[in-house]
C-alpha cells in the first residue's frame, strides 16, 4: 500500500534516519500498549461481578511501591527515546548553504504551485523538481502569499514554507532514478490539496543535460502551425509566464513545459487537459488562482495549448 | 436605622463579611490573574514586533521621557490616594472614603488627558496611526488596551461612589469598593511594566 | 425577610434561570445539539474522501474547507467545552456539598456569550460566508487578503463565546475554593472536583491569550492593523504562537474533566476506592502545569531551530508520566473490584485502551525528526481523533450515562445503550485506526480530495463506513435521551454511589441540600453507607436558605454582545441599500449592540440582588 | 462564616487591621524612587544599552512586588489562593514574553 513515495518507504539518508526514529518509538509504544492490554483485558474479565454477588471487594487506598515502578520504568523508557530524538533533531539542523558540494534550491509556495530557482545555475523551473542520485540538497525555503509546507515524503520530513521569511532544510536524494511525489502539507486555502509537485531524480549525465538544455535560450523559430498559438501567447501570457529558464515570472516558468507529467500539478498531461486548464484555472483551482480568464475563443485556447505543446527540452 | 448606628453593626471588614464578599474578592483576584496573561501577550506582541517600523518612526524618536514621567507619577499616586479610601473604609469614615476615591478618580482623568494628547500628537504631527506599522499597531493595542483599562476604571469608580452616597457603606457596597480598589492597583502594577519595557526601553533603543 | 421574587415557566424560566443544574442542562442541549451539528459536518467529510477524486465529489474545495473548518471549530468550542461546562455545573456543587455556585448570574452569562457566539458561528452558513480557514485559522490566510468575511465571523463568533468560557472557569474555581461543606477539605475533593478545578484554572489562563491573538486578527482585518500581515512587517508566525499558548492547554481543558469523569465512574462500578487518589490530584496538577510549556510541539516545522525544537520536544515526552500513572491508577482501581458492566461502565473502561493508543502516538508526534514526516498528516489526524474522541467523547459519554439520573431524574435505557456503545466504539476505530496509516503513507490532512492510485483508496473507503456507524451510534443516543423522558424515575441512588451528589434525590432540588452535609473523608458517602447509615450526617440545623432572584440581564448582555459582532463584522460591506450602508459603516450597529450590554451592567451593579428565601415550612412539606 | 468572623476580629485585637498610612507612603516611596532609578539609568547615555534593559525590568518587577505586597494586601494571611493564581498568570505572561523574545523571528 501506499505506493510511489511515503515516509515508510524512505530513499535518501534524512528519511532514513527519520524513519529509524518512527520504528524505535513505535516499538516503545506497542511495548507500553501491549502491556496495558495486558493489564487491562485481565482486569475487565476476572473482576466481573457475578449477578447476586453483593460483597465489598478490600478498598485499597494505593501503594507506593507499584506507583514508583509506573512513574520510573515510562522515565527510562522517555529517555531512552529522548537521547536518540535530541541527537537527531541537532544533526539534522544543519545549513549547507555555503558547502560547494551541495546543491542549492530555492523552492517557493504560490498558491498553488511551486517554483524552483537553482541559483548557481541560472535556472527557474515550476513544479517539476529535478535533482541528481546521490546527492545532498540544501533547500532555502519561503512563500510568496499564505504559509505552505514543502513535503517530499520519500526524502525526508516537511518544513513550512513561511512569507517574509527563509527556512533552511537539507535533504539527501535516493540512490537509484525515479519520480517521488511532493505535496504542500499546510493548509493553504482552497486548492490546498491539489498543490503537488514532481521530483525528478535524474543519473548524473542525464541532470548535466538537463542542466544544460535548461539554460539553452528557448528556440525562437516555432513551426507554422503554432505560430498562431504563439502570438497569442505573447500577447496575453508572456507577461507572467516566462519560457526561458533565466527569469522566474510572476506564474509558473514554461519551460519544458510540454515534458512535463501533469499539468498544473495534478491532470494529467493531454492536449484536452492542456486546453481545459488555460481555459479555466478557476473550475479547476478556484478564484484564488491569480491566473485570469482571457476572453479568447475556443479555437485561440486550443491554439495556446497547441503551441505549448511544443514547449519541450532538446 | 440611623447611618451611625447602621455603620456601627458593620463589620470591621465589610469587604469580607458574606460569603459573597468573600467570592467577588477572590473571584475578581482570579480574573486578575487572566489580566495578567492578557497583558503578558500584548507585551509579547510589542516585544516580537517593536523593530517593524517600516517608513513609520521609531519609539527613539516618538517617545519622551518627560512626559512619561508626568504620567508615572500622577498613576502612582493614584494608586495610593485608592489605598486611602480603603482604609478610609476600614475606618469607617464615609466621608474621606469618598474623598480619596474622587481624588483617584480625578487623577485617572489627568492620566487620561495626558495619554490622548500624547496619542494626538503621534498622530497629527508625528505620522504615526494605528496602521501605519507592525510597531505602531502593536504600540497602540498595548498602550490603547491599559488607556481602555483606566477609563473603564474611572467610570466604574465614578458610579461606586454615586451607589455609595445612595445605598451608604453596607455588605453589598463594601466589596464592590475593595475590588475597585484591587482593579485600579492592577492598572497601575501594569504600568509599571509599560513605562519600563515601552517607554525606557523604546528610548534605550 | 421573606421576599417575594418572580418566578418564571416555561421558556422565560430557562432564559432567566440562574440555577446551575438547570444551566448545566441548557449546556448538554446547547452542546448536544452543535454535536450533532458537527457530526454532520464529519459525515460530509468523510462521504466526499470516501472516493478519490473524479468519482464521488459531493463537495467541491471551497465547500469541504468549509465544512472542514466549521467541523474542528463546533467540536472543540460548540460541542465539547458546553458538555464538558454541562458537566461541571450539573455535578461540581453537588460533589462539594455546595447550595449553589459562587457567582449564579455570571454562570447563567457565561453559558449565554458562548451560545450566542455559536449561533453567530453558524449564522454564516446562511449568509454564504463560512469560515474556510481550518479552526487553528493560520495567518496570513485568515488575513483580509486572503479570506473574506468567513474570518470574521471565526474571530468574533468564538471571541464572545470564550468570554463565557472564562467567566464560567472563574465561577468554578470561586466555587470549589470557597464554597466546600464543612469537613470537604481539598483532598477530600472527588477527583471529577478536582479536574474541573485544574481545568478552569488553565482557562483562566489559556483563554485570555486567545482572546488577544482573535482581537489581532479582527483589527487586522476590519482596521487594517498589521500584526500578522507579513507585507507590512507583521509577523504570521506569531499567530502561531499565540493561537498554541492557548491551543494546547485547550486540549488538557477538555480532557482533564473528562479524567476526572472516569476517575468516579470507574470505583463506582468496581465497588472499590480509587486507586492512588493523592497521586492522581498530583498528577492532574502537573498535567495542567505542563499543559503551558509544550505548545511549541505543534510548530515543529515552522523553523524555530534545533534548539527550541529539541526542548519542546523533551518538555511534551515528559507529559507522558503523569498520564501514565493516571492510567496504571484506572487499571488498579478496576484490579480486584467487582465489575458491573453498565453502560456507563463500558464507555469507561473502553476509554482505557483507547486513550492509551491516542497518548503513545501522541509521544511519537513529540519526537522532531519523527515528527517532520507526521506533521499535517492523517497520523496528526488519527492521533488526535483518538484523543478527543476516544478519550473525551467517550468520557462524556460514560458521564452522560452516569449521572442522567441525577440530572433528568430519568434512566437512560440500558438495551439502547449498549447497543449505542458498540456501534459507536466500532464505528469509532474503524474509521480513525486506519488513519494512522494513511498517514505513514503520505497522505496529508485538510486534502478536500486525493488522486487515485496512491494506495489511499481503500483506506479512506473504510474509514468512511467507520464514520456511518459512529453516526448511527449518536442517532441511538439521541433515541434513548429522548424517550427518556417517559423512563423510569430515577431514584435518588441508582448506582450505589461513593460521592455526595447521590446522598440527594433526583433530581436534586433548587437548593441542592437541605441541610449542609458533614463530610468525613473521601468518598463521602460511600463512608456513611459503609458505616450502615442511609443519608448524609448534617452539619447544620435545618434553617431558611437563601435563592438568588432569576434575571434576564445575561441573556441581554450576551445578546448585546451579539448584535455588535455583527456591527464590527459588516462595518466595511458594501450593501445594496444605502441606508444599510450607513448603519454598518458608521458603527452604529456595533454601538448599539454594545450599549444594551453597558445598560445591562450598570442596571447590575445598581440594584442590588437581594434574592429570597425558602422557609423551613416549605423544606419540611418537601420532605 | 463564623470562624472567619473570628479571625477578624482577631486580626482586629492584633492590630493589623488598622494599620495607618506610615507602611502605604513607605511603599510609594520606594516606588517613586525606584521610577526614578529606572528614568535617570535610561537618560545617563554612558551606560551599555543591555544593561540599562535588564536593570530597569529589574526595577520594575521589584516595584510591581513592593506594589502587590502593601498595597494588594498580599503579604496579609490568607491570601495563597491570589499568591497562587497571579504567580501563575505571570508565569503563562512570562513564557509568552520569552517565545516573543526568541522564537518569533528567526
């Protein structure tokens, strides 16, 4: 159950060790579970009272002995969990902004999306997330509007994404390839819930060229059959939506758009559900999505989605 | 019954006397003690936001020490005129009850005046409203809240004493002085900390 | 000295009435019925995340946040604070041996602010602007930028009711200090006494920081203030912060009351003393201590840091020893008694198990690193729902059971209310159990829907038939409540009880006893019936006692409070009408609402309450 | 009832009760001092700036204690319950105080 990514099926050393903190404390918990239950079902069945039994059972007011065994075996169990939890939460608090070694990210709540700036590279992405195997990620994290929290659950826990100011959190990517999901994990207003994103963890070679098709300008001689597409796009999108990776843009960065999985997050990535969504960001995201209706025609949206179609790398 | 007699069948601490007495002393000592709290997080707040100025002044430039001190000293001793009257009270003596209770009244009122002027000025030659910054709303709701505390008290006692020239000092009208008495202390313990912590500290910078 | 004083029927009786058992059932009416209010909510919740999404969506985002909001807000505030109140009034004086509370008419005020500020809560419903915030209603979101007036009636609606709340946690701590019968010393008190002290005394504290963190967002979003409005140098994370300093003793507020509720039932029906009275009244102490400096643990991923992460974290896991030792005290009460297995007796016994497995995932959630992946999630969701359910709800319900009769003076059916106890229970772990792993599986909470082939389907589909027979368990509750009333009398002891509010008939009279009673120790009937006496020995002889008069004035006050709510809330609108317009805009709506409440403060303060007295005659012709 | 009564009336024959002014004026006293204290430490500008605050909150609980204790009557008998509930009030204020201090920005 609960397949592609989650917290129980860790990739990446900070999930690990998170996830090894989950099973200590769960295992501590079933122990005082089981022997509560224990207690507990013994007690409800042999001290029924019989029908007709009137007796008094011997008032016993307490005893010191039994009340100092529960107080101090639940404080060696505590601190038994204390030590490991203390020690982890200091180890993981670590800022490796200035480490050469690690990739920076600047990831960004909107509601409701995410964007992405790798700043030593040049590079502005919307909603796809795409790392290296096997590498540390330092994540400088803020909002632009309302409090989100920035959740990969295979890589590691979450951290609020809060506006006006900067959160630091530091991942590991996994070992092998593969697609993880990302979520905003604080209630953020009403789209909250369709609010995720893609990591993309890519091989070292194929993140270099990833890198480098990212930061080649958008090709600016587009086909006939778009053209129309285009310039209605330059008309009524550029302003917000940049198609190269240089500059971030007030809505999502479109580049590479058309390789993208899904579109807006959660559609699936179709021309009907390309057409639909610039159509109307609002029937699926609510009015609080800042994208505005165009007025256009039907045929000039599929127009729109047909030239970004073409919106691929390479 | 004459006044005199009728004082004289009173007890000595006729604040205490009924249980009911007893339970609007205690009662209003424990909804103190919520005050206490209320304020701590209105401070709180001035604390966390007092350096969110934007374009807006700082208190270095806003507050002065003079007229500060003005007010410190008028609530202060208003503070111990309402200690008069109740003791006035204990003595059973009417009329210097009143007395003290109308001196605290009428300095209350100077503190008032002070505090709108000040107010005023902020907000006429200063540019400094309540909207202008996270400092200034925060400034505001604080020393707004306790100006609010002090004209509640000056009517509260204001009516007391209008009860007492009618009903005389009785079980009933004994405790409602004594926690008057116990409210307008509580203004002013907090006033203490909002000179100290808004004010001096405003200026220290 | 005989006064004679207006006494009221019918409906006025119950608006003017200061009698605190009557309150007591204003507040299991008034609680009840937002119960079933926000039961409904939970159902629309659970039918709409029934299907994942594109198969069943009953409720679109805006709606299920809605109705997701007003569901966490009516159950913490509208449902289980008024039962808890409810609880508290029907039994707390009786369990002392007092007449009455210390202070009647802000009693009967406070129960009216808080049910005024219900009803303006939902008033929103018909006016189409619901708060859509979630109940912890984070900032900047409940800003003016982001929110419409839905915040508002979120500030303001529970701004009046937690007045009430903090004028009733002050009448009760009056009460148990002052008002105890001879010989109730504090550690004589029956423990639900010395939880529903413990209690108000962290309202006390816990509500005023509320108060001033909604006053915030109420100035910031109707007199543009910028305390949480992050572009003006406003500071959201401080919301946080102030909303927790309440939040979380607002938790122990409800469940200490309802640890104390089991505290009774439990020795009542295993026919044996509490097991370690003194360390549990210790416990409860630190409990509610502790309640103050954990708050923190709720924002461990908003980035405070290693260092205030790591002693939040340590502060809460210490939590977790009190609250052991109460529930090794439960076991070793039931150990060696004699169990009778009432209904009552279920609901609490049943609590044992479950509240434990609420409290270890609750010391998993204290852990930081851990915490980091449960956070928002539907392990938070479960965890609490075990809690507040499994813990409070179960209690309440076991309290329910239990003093009924002293309250209605009426049984409960028993058939029913086993039947209602099985269907909930299970009902109750079938839906929140699986929780647990839909949230070690990723799923985030507040989701108003989740795309298919995540490994989510199943589980939600079986948590939303949970749901249904938790709902059908309440409908057989309401049932038996209701055809109660045509149920056997209760008679004055019905479960052989230990405490002194069983020494009285059923229902207890308006001056709860004739005569004070003597108490001689814990369980203080229990020692006479043990020493072959029928009734309590008296400490006084038998005289006129004194009733204070009925009054309308709370209802006013609580009403003024009302009106000028919405005045403050509709002051920016833009209305059709002009004169509308003027009516809101210039205040004059919100001042009026607040001068009926002045008139009725000052006509308060002026004219005395002299009261009356039921003479001796009248007591001796009662029996 | 009736025993406090009494233990008025012996509080009255122990002359506590009818105490004169000499311990108010005492008190405020110390207080106008301990205002000026504070004022004249903030305007001397050659003190260290974390001094002057930590010195004048200092001050100012001292004066808040002095204030509570004569004037509020707390240092008579009888009055744990509001020893008890104002400590703890100051106690929830001052945690507030610290979270502003140190947890608010970061």
């Amino acid at each position: 159950m609960g397949q592609g990514s989650n917290p129980i099926d860790p990739k990446g050393s900070v999930a690990e060790e998170q996830y090894g903190l989950i099973l200590l404390s769960l295992g501590i918990m079933i122990l005082v579970t089981v022997v509560v239950f224990v207690l507990y079902f013994y007690a409800i069945v042999k001290y029924r009272r019989k029908p007709g039994d009137n007796t008094i059972p011997k008032q016993v007011e307490g005893s010191h002995k039994l009340e100092i065994i529960w107080t101090v075996i639940p404080m060696i169990l505590l601190f038994i969990l204390a030590v490991p939890s203390v020690a982890l939460t200091f180890s993981q608090d670590v800022d490796y902004s200035d480490d050469p070694e690690v990739i920076q990210v600047k990831a960004t709540g909107h509601q409701f999306w995410w964007e992405f700036e790798y700043p030593d590279l040049g590079i502005y992405t919307a909603q796809d997330l795409v790392l290296p195997v096997n590498q540390r990620v330092q994540f400088e994290l803020t909002s632009s509007d309302v409090i989100h929290s920035f959740w990969i659950p295979a890589m590691g826990g979450k951290m609020d994404t809060n506006p006006g100011m900067i959160n630091k959190l530091y991942l590991d990517t996994p070992a092998e390839p593969g697609v993880l999901k990302g979520k905003c994990a604080e209630f953020c207003g009403e789209s909250h819930a369709l609010m995720d994103f893609k990591v993309i963890v890519l091989s070292e070679e194929d993140y270099n060229a990833w890198v480098e098709d990212m930061q080649t300008p958008a090709n600016t001689t587009v086909s006939a059959d778009v053209q129309s597409g285009e310039e209605l796009f330059k008309q009524n999108c550029m302003s917000c939506h940049a198609i190269d990776a240089g500059s971030p843009g007030l809505g999502p960065n479109l580049k590479g758009f058309a390789d993208r999985e899904v579109v807006a997050g959660f559609l699936e990535m179709t021309d009907d559900n390309v057409y639909k969504w610039i159509r109307d960001p609002a029937y699926f995201k609510g009015d609080r999505v800042e994208m505005p209706g165009l007025f256009l025609e039907d045929e000039q949206y599929q127009d729109i989605a047909e030239y970004l179609k073409t919106l691929k790398l390479e | 019954m004459s006044q005199a007699a009728h004082l004289d069948k009173l007890p000595p601490e006729p604040e205490k006397a009924t249980l009911e007495g007893r339970n609007k002393v205690l009662g209003f000592w424990l909804f103190l003690g919520g005050e206490t709290v209320l304020f701590g997080t209105l401070f709180a707040t001035f604390i966390a936001l007092r350096n969110s100025v934007l374009d807006g002044p700082t208190g270095i430039e806003l507050f002065s020490l003079s007229i500060t001190a003005i007010a410190t000293f008028i609530l202060l001793t208003s503070s111990l005129t309402s200690v008069f009257a109740i003791q006035a009270m204990h003595h059973k003596n009417i009329k210097n009850m009143l007395t003290w209770l109308g001196v605290t009244v009428v300095l209350g009122l100077g503190f008032l005046v002070l505090e709108i002027y000040e107010f005023y000025e902020y907000v006429a030659h200063d540019g400094f409203g309540f909207t202008t910054s996270a400092f200034s709303s925060s400034f505001y709701a604080l020393v707004g809240f306790h100006g609010a505390h002090v004209a509640l008290g000056v009517l509260w006692i204001s009516l007391l004493m209008l009860q007492i020239k009618k009903k005389g000092l009785t079980t009933v009208t004994a405790p409602k002085i004594y926690v008057a008495s116990l409210y307008w202390h509580f203004i002013d313990v907090v006033w203490v900390f909002i000179f100290t912590i808004v004010y001096l500290m405003g200026k220290v910078g | 000295m005989a006064h004679s004083v207006k006494k009221y029927r019918g409906l006025m009786d119950w608006i003017t009435t200061v009698d605190h058992k009557k309150i007591g059932i204003l507040y299991f009416a008034a609680g009840g019925l937002f119960f079933v209010i926000g039961g409904i909510e939970a159902l629309l919740i659970r039918l709409q995340l029934m299907f994942p999404k594109g198969t069943f969506d009953i409720l679109d985002g805006q709606t299920y946040n809605e109705v997701m909001t007003m569901h966490g807000t009516t159950m913490i505030f509208l449902a289980a604070m008024p039962l808890v109140f409810g609880l508290m009034n029907a039994v707390v004086p009786l369990q002392i041996g007092a007449r009455d509370v210390a202070f009647p008419f802000l009693n009967s005020l406070g129960f009216w602010t808080f049910f005024f500020g219900g009803v303006l809560l939902n008033i929103s419903w018909f006016t189409g602007t619901v708060p859509d915030i979630g109940w912890t209603a984070y900032a900047p979101l409940s800003g003016q930028e982001f929110s419409g007036t839905g915040s508002d009636y979120y500030a303001i609606g529970l701004q009046i009711a937690g007045i009430g709340t903090l004028v009733g946690g002050i009448n009760f701590l009056v009460t148990i200090i002052n008002m105890r019968a001879p010989g109730m010393s504090f550690m004589r008190m029956p423990l639900f006494t010395w939880t529903s002290f413990i209690t108000s005394g962290i309202i006390l504290f816990a509500f005023p920081a509320l108060a001033v963190g909604l006053i915030y967002i109420s100035f910031d979003r109707l007199f543009d203030a910028n305390f949480f409005v992050t572009a003006t140098g406003g500071n959201a994370i401080l919301w946080e912060h102030i909303f927790w300093i309440f939040g979380h003793p607002e938790v122990y507020i409800l469940v200490l009351p309802a640890f104390g509720a089991i505290s009774e039932i439990l020795p009542t029906f295993a026919r044996k003393r509490l097991f370690g009275y003194s360390s549990m009244v210790f416990a409860t102490a630190l409990i509610g201590f502790l309640s103050f400096m954990v708050w923190a643990h709720h924002m461990f991923t908003v980035g405070m840091g290693d260092i205030a992460n790591a002693l939040f974290g340590v502060a809460t896991m210490l939590i977790a020893i009190p609250t052991g030792i109460k529930v090794f005290n439960w076991l070793f009460t039931i150990w060696g008694g004699k169990i009778q297995f009432t209904t009552a007796m279920l609901y609490a016994t049943s609590f044992i198990p479950t509240f434990v497995m609420g409290g270890v995932t609750g010391v998993m959630l204290a852990i930081p690193p851990a915490d980091f992946q449960f956070h928002d999630s539907y392990f938070v969701v479960a965890h609490f729902h075990y809690v507040i359910v499994g813990g409070i709800v179960l209690s309440l319900l076991a309290a329910a059971y239990y003093w009924w009769p002293k309250m209605f003076g009426r049984m409960l059916n028993e058939t029913l209310g086993k039947w209602s106890f099985w269907l909930f229970f299970i009902g109750f772990h079938l839906t929140f159990f699986i929780q647990h792993f839909l949230g070690l599986w990723g799923m985030p909470r507040r989701v108003f829907t989740y795309l298919p082939n995540q490994g989510w389907d199943t589980a939600n589909f079986v948590s939303s038939i949970g749901a249904f027979f938790m709902a059908a368990g309440v409908i057989v509750i309401l049932i038996n409540a209701i055809i109660s009333i045509k149920g056997p009398k209760a008679p004055a002891d019905p479960w052989d009880g230990r405490t002194l509010e069983w020494s009285i008939a059923s229902p207890s009279p308006e001056y709860n006893f004739k005569q004070l009673p003597l108490v001689r120790g814990l369980d203080a009937f229990w020692l006479e019936k043990m020493d072959g006496k029928k009734e309590m020995t008296p400490a006084e002889p038998l005289g006129p006692i004194h009733m204070p008069s009925p009054s309308i004035l709370p209802f006013f006050m609580s009403l003024g409070l009302f009106i000028a709510g919405f005045g403050f809330m509709y002051r920016g609108y833009e209305f059709e009408s002009a004169f509308m317009n003027n009516l809101f805009g210039y205040n004059i709506i919100a001042i009026f609402g607040l001068a009926i409440t002045l008139v009725c403060m000052f006509l308060r303060s002026v004219y005395d309450d002299h009261g009356y007295h039921i003479e001796v005659e009248e007591l001796q012709k009662e029996g | 009832m009736e025993a406090n009564q009494e233990q008025v009336q012996d509080r009255v024959k122990r002359g506590r009760i009818h105490e004169g002014p000499r311990n108010h004026i005492i008190a405020f006293g110390i207080s106008i001092f301990l205002t000026l204290l504070a004022f004249m430490a903030v305007a001397n500008s050659a003190l260290d700036a974390t001094f002057i605050k930590i010195f004048i909150v200092i001050l100012a609980v001292f004066q808040a204690v002095i204030q509570l204790a004569f004037w509020m009557h707390m240092k008579d008998r009888g009055h744990f319950f509001q020893i008890l509930f104002l400590a703890t009030g100051a106690f929830v204020a001052i945690t507030a105080f610290i979270m502003a201090v140190y947890w608010v920005w970061w």
